[in-house]
C-alpha cells in the first residue's frame, strides 16, 4: 500500500498579536493559508485569544503572540487566556504536568507541577491528537485556574474532556456524554439553564454513542459514530447552525431545519416558517442537543468551536464551518457571519482532504493532505 502524501497545518482568522496564523500579516486573515514554523514539523495546535502553541514532532511547543519563545521536552500543550498547560518529557523531567501563566512562560518557574504517566501519541491522520485538559489516564483533568488538578470519578471512564468559558464536556469510554459547570446559556444540554456541580448524562443522547465532543465558548457539539452531528447552547451568532435574529436582520438567514431530542422525544424545528406559515421562529439558546443535517447529506468525523463558531470535518475530507465570522475564521475569504454550514472552498479548490481541525476563540486551524 502507498503511503500517504505528507500533509500540512493551515491556519485563518484573527492573529491581532503576531500569533502563528498564515502569513501573519494584518490583524487576520480571512483564507486558509499555510502555517509556518521554521524548522519544525508541526503535530499539534493548542489556540488560546492571544497566543497559539504548536507542538513539533520534536516534542518542542513553538509559542507566538502575547506568549512567545519555544519549551522543550513538551509532548502535549493546551493554551488558554488564564494559563498555559503542558506535558513535559524526557530524562530531565520524566513525565510533568506543568502549568504556567502565558506571559511568563516559558521563562521562571512554572505556577504548578504534577508528576504522571505518559501515555503513547494518538495520531489523526499524521496529526497528532492533544489530550489535554484531560490528564494520562484519564483519572482527572486540569483547569486553568486553581485548583489546577481536578479528579474524575473512575466510573466516568473518559477518553475526550473539552472546556468552555464555563462548562466541561465530556465523552465516555462507551459513547456517553457528560456535562458540567454553568448553565445559563443552555451549553449543558440538560434542557434548562441551571448549573451544575458534578459531571451529568445527557439523557436526551442516551442510547447514541458518540464519537468525538467540542465545546466552544457558551456552545457545545458532539459527532456520533454514525456521523451525526448534534449541537445546544447558545446560538447568537447562529453557532449552532439554527435560524438567529441577528443575522436575519441581515438577511443572511436560509432555511433549513434541524431536529430537537427532548426527554418527550424529537421535536422537528424548521428554518423555513412556522406552524401556520408564518415567519420562523428564531433560536437564541437551545438547551437540548438537537441534530444538525450537514449539505448533501455529508458525515461527519471531528468537530471544533470556536468562541462563537463551530468547524466540521466531514468523512469525505471537507470542512464546514458557520457562526461568527468577523475576523475570518469561517474560512471564506470574507469576514461575514454564518447561521448554517457552508463548505470552505479552498481545501476543495486545492484538492486536499482535511483529516483534522482545532479552532480557537477566534481562529481555526486545519491539517489536509
């Protein structure tokens, strides 16, 4: 069997304090264009608002924006506003979970430690996967702000933890789904806007194994095995993919519809009107997973959000991306906001296949080959 051609990292959106996203030129750049590290093969992209960490195949964090300079001996890192958090390796270290404050690093000392047990890189079609927040072995995870080390009951058995601005997501050895954390925006999933403490089921997702979970920053997704997509939380700048006021003012609204799981079963919500007709109603919060129909009925594979926008890769090896759009991270060479999918030309165009995507608050990164 051939083997497969070698891929590439691309990047777009904002890059307002020199972040590595492109060319680097402006304050953003509204096309994918390809991320450049010198002298380095890049595996991994952490994205925080400020600043982006890319871990090389030469277990090596590049940073670039409010943070800048390079730590060695890092297998893994996670980058956001209130800390930097990575996976040291190697003789010096052993294996250590360090945390440290963005515009220190990677100078001084680190704000926390905690020896652990490296685990063997997983690989998304020549990217490798981060596994961070969640720590190897899954047994806890680590916040951005103390107290950093935060354990995971063992029956929860997690393989995927992913952190909004205020909730947790969490996929389970089986398929299930937990939540936690605030409420107020529907980003858990419960069907009400109330917090909560401890790590809870999504009941309406009971029965669907799911593949893959993304939180963005008040919105969650996940894919399931079968390659559906479902999506709650807020939807303000149409994130979710579902029929928002503000950008129907606009006259960037299209119809489609998309089906809400409630604990009574599911509840059609179309884009195209009302019962009797009239206008569409529009969604502002949607507090229970509904399921999204991507075009021509494509399958999903991975999916990443953004702040306020969401980006799917599908089986086929396209991406999709929709919500807020003003600083270029949808990817379609303009800065417009989007309540429903639409195809990123330029992977189409190029005739490359997208196997991975990670989005930060307001850019997106992309690896095709």
């Amino acid at each position: 069997m051939a083997e497969e051609h070698p891929g590439a990292w691309f990047g777009f959106g904002f890059c307002g304090f020199g972040q590595a996203l492109g060319s680097g030129r402006g304050p953003c750049v509204h096309s994918p264009e390809p991320l450049r590290v010198p002298g380095a093969e890049t595996c991994h992209v952490s994205a925080s608002w400020s600043y982006t960490a890319v871990v090389t195949r030469g277990d090596r964090a590049e940073l670039s924006g409010s943070a800048s300079g390079a730590i060695g001996d890092c297998a893994d890192a996670w980058a956001s506003e209130a800390a930097l958090v990575v996976l040291r390796v190697g003789a010096a270290h052993g294996a250590e979970l360090q945390v440290w404050s963005p515009e220190r690093a990677p100078r001084g000392e680190p704000l926390w430690t905690h020896a652990v047990v490296r685990e063997p890189a997983r690989r998304q079609g020549g990217a490798q996967a981060g596994v961070l927040p969640l720590l190897p072995g899954a047994c806890a995870y680590v916040s951005p702000r103390p107290p950093f080390y935060r354990p995971l009951a063992p029956e929860l058995r997690a393989r995927r933890l992913e952190l909004g601005a205020e909730h947790a997501v969490l996929l389970g050895e089986a398929g299930q789904v937990f939540s936690w954390g605030s409420g107020r925006h529907g980003q858990l999933g419960h069907g009400t806007l109330e917090a909560e403490l401890e790590p809870r089921p999504l009941e309406a997702l009971q029965g669907l194994p799911m593949a893959e979970v993304a939180a963005g920053g008040w919105h969650s997704v996940c894919v399931s095995e079968t390659g559906d997509i479902y999506v709650w939380g807020w939807n303000e700048s149409g994130q979710l993919a579902l029929p928002t006021r503000s950008l129907a003012e606009e006259g960037k609204t299209v119809q489609g519809e998309a089906t809400v799981l409630t604990l009574d079963g599911p509840d059609l919500k179309g884009a195209a009107g009302g019962e009797d007709g009239g206008p569409a109603p529009f969604i502002s919060i949607q507090s229970f997973p509904a399921l999204l129909d991507l075009p021509l009925g494509s399958e999903a594979i991975k999916a990443s959000c953004g702040s306020r926008h969401t980006a799917v890769v599908t089986r086929m090896g396209e991406l999709y991306t929709w919500g807020w759009g003003k600083y270029g991270q949808l990817g379609h060479k303009d800065t417009a906001s989007l309540d429903h999918p639409c195809r990123v030309q330029y992977f189409v165009e190029k005739q490359l296949r997208v196997k991975a995507v990670t989005c930060g608050p307001w850019n997106t990164y992309v690896y095709a080959v």
